[in-house]
C-alpha cells in the first residue's frame, strides 16, 4: 500500500512532524476531535455541513480519554468506561443524524498526540475537525490544541466551538 502522508523535511528547531496528503490519496475520510464537546449540536452541525459538500464524507471520531481529574462530573467509572460510553453515544447519535461514520476511537488523553498517531498509522484524511469548548472554559485551548494540530499537519483544521451548556459527555475539552 502506498503511503500518502509524507514527513516533510524540516529545520530542527521547527517543532514536530508535519504530515500532508499526497497527491491521489482518498480525500474523502475527515478526523474528528473531540471530547466533552462531542455531544453538542456545534460539532455535528459542522460534520452535517463537511457531509453536504462531499457525499463521499465519512468521519474517524477520536476522543481523548478524559483523566478524572480532568471532568466536571464523575460519574460511577473509570475514565475509559465513561470515554467508551461517549463513544458509543456520538456514534449512534451521528449515524442516526445520517452521517457516514468510518470509526469511533478511544484515544491518547493529549488531543495532539491522539492526532498525530492517528495521522501516522492511516494516510487517507482530507481535513481535522476538533471541537472545544469557548474560551475562557476550554482546557484546550489554555494547552494551544487547536494551533498545535495545525503545526503538526499542513490540512486544513476546523475549528468548532461548542456551547457549554449544550454537551452531555463529561469531561473538560
């Protein structure tokens, strides 16, 4: 199999490995970051619309696996138990919405590092969709995730901002 992410070569001091989608790659299977935030009506507004320009879209789910220091409310659990049933519940609910979900992933607990293994083992996304929570709220954006993705890959990054009030799976993005 042909891989289509390259490590583009860089100064020592630039930072991380960039990953880019080479040329004839499926471009059709979009990376999507979220956690707490990955209940809320934002995020899968922005996945409907990613959906309505491309009717080939599917969509990889990562969501990191919140420590429970980490949660707003903790409930009965380990921190995988309540990230596997966040997973279960935005899969059915994004299936249900009609959108083509290709996996559902429990994932690294750093956002970017979940990302970049993610981005080194499959070569076939055409863009990153990470929702937070707003400023001021989100955990992060205080750890520069979203700037940090866009550093690590020449994709294109959405960003997605998500009401707090409007989320159901606990935890702090």
């Amino acid at each position: 199999m042909q891989n289509h992410f390259a490590r583009q070569s860089r100064p020592a001091q630039s930072g991380p490995p960039r990953y880019s989608l080479a040329e004839g790659a499926d471009i059709g299977l979009h990376l999507v970051i979220a956690r707490q935030t990955a209940g809320s009506e934002e995020l899968l507004e922005a996945v409907l619309r990613v959906a309505d320009s491309d009717p080939e879209a599917s969509f990889a789910i990562l969501l990191p696996e919140t420590p429970l220091q980490h949660l707003h409310m903790v409930s009965a659990g380990t921190a995988q138990a309540l990230a596997l049933e966040a997973a279960e519940e935005v899969r059915r609910r994004f299936v249900l919405a009609g959108v083509r979900v290709a996996t559902v992933k429990v994932t690294d607990p750093n956002p970017v590092v979940a990302a970049e293994q993610e981005l080194a083992a499959s070569p076939y996304y055409a863009g990153i969709i990470v929702a937070t929570f707003p400023p001021g709220l989100s955990r992060w954006l205080k750890l520069d995730v979203v700037s940090r993705l866009r550093r690590i890959s020449s994709l294109p990054v959405m960003h997605v901002v998500a009401a707090a009030g409007k989320t159901w799976a606990r935890g702090k993005d």
